[in-house]
C-alpha cells in the first residue's frame, strides 16, 4: 500500500493532536475539523478500504471506538454525534488509509451534513440480493 499522510502520522513522521494510542489503533483530531472535537480514529495496520482489514485490526477498533467516542463527548459536552466511514475516492475517501470520523453533532448545526435519498425496496430483490450478500460472507 503507498505511503499516506495517516502512515506519517503513526510513524511519528508528521505531528498530530493524539488522543489515544494503543498497539493496533491510533485516534487524533482531525486537521479541518466539522465541529469541535472531530475525532479520527485509524488502524496502524496499513489498509485502503474497511473490507481489506484483518479481523484482528477490526476487533481492536471495534473495541475502543465507543470509548474514544464516550471520551469526545465528554471533553465536548456534545451529546450526539455521527460515525463516519469513507471508502473510496466516490464515497468521499480522501486519504487512502482506513479511518473512521467521530462527529460532535452541536446544536449551532456544526457537524455532518448528510444528503439522504432513500430508494424503495422490492421485496422480491431484497430477498434474492440478502441471499446473494450472506453467501459471499
Ligand atoms: P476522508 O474524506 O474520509 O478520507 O477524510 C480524511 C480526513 O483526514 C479529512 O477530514 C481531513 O481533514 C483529515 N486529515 C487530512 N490530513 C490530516 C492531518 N495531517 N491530520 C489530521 N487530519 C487530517
């Protein structure tokens, strides 16, 4: 995988804000923030997408994503928040290095935007596409 400015950063190669560190995860603030307290929480573990991340990077986010998420909160005084998680240049992905955002959502309106257009669902393509999802896991 190349080189990004998030390998830098766990590299020590570049500064960052630090709010936790352990063996497998790191979690700094984000350099343009959407509101007070935006928090990016990363693998050390170098993966572009979500779904080419081992278990055991996935394990070791899984279990501190709440906790960093419970500490933002508290530090804020923000009592919403959205979980971010961009794959891909369409999808919005930046940096090419797994991370998920930890959004403060304020009551001034700061924090995520979301442009949501929900589609129907057929049911009869919805059981056929579940089925197709659930083998392929
Ligand atoms: P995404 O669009 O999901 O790839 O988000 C990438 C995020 O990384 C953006 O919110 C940037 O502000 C943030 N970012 C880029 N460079 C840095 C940096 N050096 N330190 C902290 N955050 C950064």
């Amino acid at each position: 995988m190349a080189e990004t400015i998030f390998s830098k950063i766990i590299a020590g190669e570049i500064p960052s804000h630090k709010v936790y560190e352990d063996d497998q995860v790191l979690a700094f603030l984000d350099i343009g923030p959407l509101s007070k307290g935006h928090t990016l929480v990363i693998p050390k573990e170098p993966a572009e997408t979500l779904d080419q991340l081992s278990d055991e990077s996935a394990e070791a986010i899984g279990r501190v994503l709440p906790r960093i998420a419970r500490g933002v909160m508290k530090a804020t005084g923000a009592t919403e928040y959205n979980v971010l998680q961009n794959n891909g240049s369409r999808a919005h992905q930046a940096v090419m290095h797994v991370h998920f955002h930890i959004i403060p959502k304020e009551g001034d309106g700061t924090g995520l935007g979301i442009g949501w257009k929900p589609q129907s669902l057929d049911n009869e393509e919805a059981a056929e596409l579940a089925a197709r999802i659930a083998r392929e896991l």
